[in-house]
C-alpha cells in the first residue's frame, strides 16, 4: 500500500488527503456517493458493475465532487447484514476501478475493519463508519495503525430517546473518546449526526436545524441528507423525485454549519453549494458570462 494514498502528515491546520486540502471553514465540500449495493434505497445500486462504478466517479470527479464515497453494503432501514467476506467481494473490484478511474480522495463506507483494513491498503484513504466506531472494536485501531482519517456517524437506531442535541452530541463524545485511546489525532476525525437512522422524520429536521449545537469543539460536521425518506414525508414524493428536497436540505445545512455534504446529485448539488457559501461565507467568483 503506498502512503500516498492515506492523509498525508505534513499539513498541521487542515486535512490533506492525495494533496488535496480541507481546510473547514473556507467553504463546503461535497462527498459523492458511489452505492455498488444491489439494493440502495435511493435506487441508485450499481451491484457487481466496476465499469459503471468508475464511470460514475470520472462523471462526478468533473461535476466538482471533493471527495468519493463507495460502498458495498446497503444501510436502509430493515437491510440484512453482510458477512464481511460477501461486502469484500462485491466491494473491491468496483473499489480498485474508481481507484483507478480518479484521484480524488476516496473513502469506504463499511463498519467491519476487516473490510475497512482491505479497502484501505486496495486505495481507499478514509473510513466513513455508520456505527461511530462503537460496533467494531478493533475499527479505531485500523484507522489509528493506518493513518487514515474517519467519517465517525452517530446512529441513533436501536438506542433510547432523550434529546436530538443531547442524544448526538452524547454519542459523538463516545466516539472521540474510542478514537483517542485508539491514538487517531483529532485532525483525522469528522462527525456525523446521522440524518436518517433512527430518527423520525421530524427529529431529522429538527438535526438539519440546530445543526450548530451538534459542534464539537473544531471537529468538522458532515451531513448526508440525500434523497432520504424525510424529504418523501415532507413532499409525498418517491425517491426519484426529492431532488428539490435535498437541495432544500442541503442549502439549510450550508447555512448552519456543515462542512461536507454527502450527495447523489453531484452536478446540481455543487451549484446548490456555490450559491449557499456565496451567502453564508462570502466565498464566490463572478461568473462575468452570465445574466
């Protein structure tokens, strides 16, 4: 596995990964999502197709995508488990071809470090864990031992109810504190309040809208609104028809804090994002062609 391929150590004040930085604050980076699940919710499983995989990589690498996101396993509500060994198989041919189809940074959405260690040494450079680090134990040392950053999600499914605030913000303390006995820097962590699992559809957007009392200290915020069910409940809509939806979602949680989001829509979404930070952090370029 080359080093390459893992944050790099040499950037103190932001994280660097392929020699791309994320400096949070400055504006906000999207996360494309590549779903190579037979059965995502979103209808947008590529299955056992690497060709499409990388196509779609290259497609949202030039709609402005930061950062790739793949995945083998589907985490809709009610989905079965996978055994690692199945994730793995449908997982790394696809993985190697966008490796091999981009050079943006590429991240691996699993919680068994077996599949996270694999994918990582095949050219994944971050783990993105829907479990925070608490479902697996050996995840954060992978991460730790490895040198790669960790998309840490709190999922509120299976857990008792107090508070949206209380309840994220207790679960992502949980998660700092597995990371730093696991020796992972602070600089390699970025939270995740978990939109969609576990929560009604009125506590997402009520997450969606105190999202600035979910920051921890400097840890960034990643949301993944998506074409989740929520916007169907709000709009009566099937899943191919909530791209206004997310966008609403997306431009809301620009406004209060987010520091990536995770989309499908990449083309549409990055404009939803340049108009948003134009407003929120007055980070803009004059387009002198248009009207």
């Amino acid at each position: 596995m080359s080093t390459t391929s893992l944050a790099d150590q040499s950037c103190a004040d932001v994280l660097c990964v392929r020699g791309r930085e994320f400096a949070w604050g400055t504006r906000t980076f999207l996360m494309g999502i590549i779903n190579v699940t037979p059965d995502s919710f979103s209808g947008d499983g590529l299955g056992g197709d690497p060709a499409a995989a990388a196509a779609l990589a290259r497609q949202m690498e030039t709609e402005g995508a930061d950062m790739l996101d793949i995945g083998a396993e589907s985490s809709r509500p009610g989905a079965a488990e996978m055994d690692p060994a199945a994730e793995l198989e449908l997982l790394l041919p696809s993985l190697r071809a966008v490796r091999a189809a981009t050079s943006l940074p590429l991240s691996v959405d699993t919680y068994h470090a077996s599949v996270a260690e694999a994918a990582l040494r095949a050219g994944a450079d971050i783990i993105n864990d829907i479990h925070g680090l608490r479902r697996d134990p050996l995840m954060a040392h992978v991460a730790a031992r490895l040198g790669a950053p960790v998309v840490a999600m709190h999922n509120q499914r299976g857990r008792p109810f107090s508070d949206v605030v209380a309840d994220v913000r207790a679960g992502f303390e949980a998660t700092i504190a597995i990371a730093r006995e696991a020796g992972i820097s602070d600089g390699h962590l970025i939270l995740d309040p978990g939109f969609g699992f576990g929560w009604t559809p009125e506590q997402n957007l009520e997450v969606v809208r105190r999202l600035r009392e979910l920051r921890l200290g400097r840890y960034p915020l990643l949301l993944g609104p998506s074409r989740k069910s929520t916007i169907g409940f709000v709009l009566g809509a099937p899943v191919d028809e909530r791209l206004e939806g997310t966008a609403a979602l997306v431009a809301l949680a620009v406004a209060n804090g987010a520091d990536i989001v995770r989309v499908h829509d990449m083309r549409e979404m990055r404009r939803v994002v340049r108009v948003a930070d134009a407003v929120v952090r007055d980070n803009w370029r004059y387009h002198p062609e248009t009207r």
